[in-house]
C-alpha cells in the first residue's frame, strides 16, 4: 500500500514490488532491506517473503484512488527495473503513472541500463521522474550517462549514501540533485568536502540542489543519531527541487 513518507523529498511511498538484491557499494546497508526483515516478522502483509523480490499487483491501483496532487516515490523497497521485473510488469506500472497526471512520480534505480533499455522508444510520461544511485565513481558515476540519454521531463541524482569524493562530472542533462550521508550502525561516514564539492558543480550547472541529511555521522565526523546530526550543510537547510516548467530549480 502506499504511505506517507519520512523521506524529506517525497509526500508517498507507492511499492507495487517489494524487495531486491545488492548490485553496488551503496547496497551494502541496504535499509529497505531491513526494514522488510522487521516487517516479516510483525507478520505485516506484503511482507511474507520478507527482502526476496516480490511483485504486488493488487498495489497497482493505488494513485489512481487518491485525487489529492502528490508525489509518489516509486518503491521506496524495491527496484522497479530490477532483472526478475518484466517488462510487461514494467508497462502496467507505467501506465498507472500516466493515467494520474495529478500526481509526479519519482523513480529510482541502481539499474541504469534496464531503465533505458525499457524506455527506448517509450514516451515517459511528463510527470515521471526518472533518477539514478550515485554513490561512489566506479559504480555511480557511469549510470549518469546512461540517465541523459532518456527522454524524461526531470532526470535527477539520489548520492546517498554518499561513499567517497566524486570529483568533477558532467551535469549536462540533470535537473536535480539529492546528497546524503548514510544512517545505521553500521553506516560508513561522509565528509563536508565531498558534499562542497557536489554542490559547487550544481551551482556552476544551474542544478537544483537537495542536502537530505548526515546520516549516523556528524559535519564534525562524530557518530551520533541521524536526528542529532541533522540536515543542515554549512549552516542552513538545503531543499532546492526541480521545475518541470523551467527544467530546472535552484
């Protein structure tokens, strides 16, 4: 079902697959995947086969029952361009996001290539977002020129959890760019140079830019709760989002 969301970037989580399998880094805490183990166990529906991949079509109606203007991210706990999704299944959630031109939909994959071998010769609908992990240069990096070469309204970065120092890449094409450090126990720290070093590149590209949070560790590089450590970069609160209008937001 979907629900309202913590993610300081999104109003609704929408899920019509649960669970997925780690293809990078970034997937190494995976917290959908923990948080699917902790719902198996309160015996939660949709949740029996706890992390393996799971298709929920009974959950395909769902933004077509809200009028209210939202935004969806698309499963928050799963991969919708993961290898065991079909195509066809691929289409039928497609077409639901179409049909609810009141709502915008974000989409996030780890699987760059899939989402443009499924797009290729597809007219995405204008109020669906397409975006890509970036989380450190050998994995995250070679997904950004993958995402440019989809026709999308907005094409956006999730670097979260933010793994290492990017250093310069291309902008050319992105509309907007989320950064987060990663939460947990076993979380592993971010530094304020890297996220200095992301946001002077969106500046210099006219990009819109989001600081969704620390995580687990601090600007000062102590290890704290997500909550103490905050979403503030250098002082102040960073919630810059995209206009579909313009193309971009600042």
């Amino acid at each position: 079902m979907s629900t309202q969301s913590r993610i300081e970037w999104t109003e609704q989580t929408w899920n019509p697959t649960i669970g997925c399998t780690k293809v990078s880094p970034g997937c190494k805490n995976c917290y959908a995947e923990t948080m699917a183990r902790r719902l198996k166990a309160m015996g939660v529906h949709g949740y029996e086969n706890g992390f393996r991949l799971t298709l929920m079509p009974e959950r395909l109606p769902e933004p077509l029952e809200r009028r209210k203007p939202t935004v969806y991210f698309v499963n928050s706990m799963s991969d919708l361009f993961h290898e065991k999704v079909p195509f066809e299944y691929i289409r039928r959630v497609f077409n639901v996001m179409a049909r609810a031109p009141q709502h915008t939909f974000q989409v996030l994959t780890k699987r760059a290539e899939r989402m443009a071998e499924f797009c290729h010769g597809v007219a995405v609908p204008s109020n669906v977002w397409l975006g890509v992990s970036v989380e450190n240069r050998k994995y995250g990096l070679p997904r950004i020129p993958v995402l440019r070469g989809i026709d999308a309204s907005i094409r956006f970065l999730s670097i979260e959890p933010l793994l290492e120092d990017l250093g310069s890449f291309d902008l050319n094409g992105i509309h907007w760019v989320i950064v987060g450090g990663e939460s947990g126990r076993k979380a592993r720290p971010m530094r304020p140079e890297w996220v200095a070093a992301i946001k002077r590149q969106c500046v210099a590209a006219r990009v819109a830019f989001f600081f969704k949070q620390w995580g687990t560790w601090g600007a000062d590089g102590e290890k704290r709760s997500k909550t103490a450590n905050g979403r503030k970069f250098r002082g102040r609160t960073w919630d810059a989002m995209p206009s579909p209008s313009q193309g971009v937001g600042l």
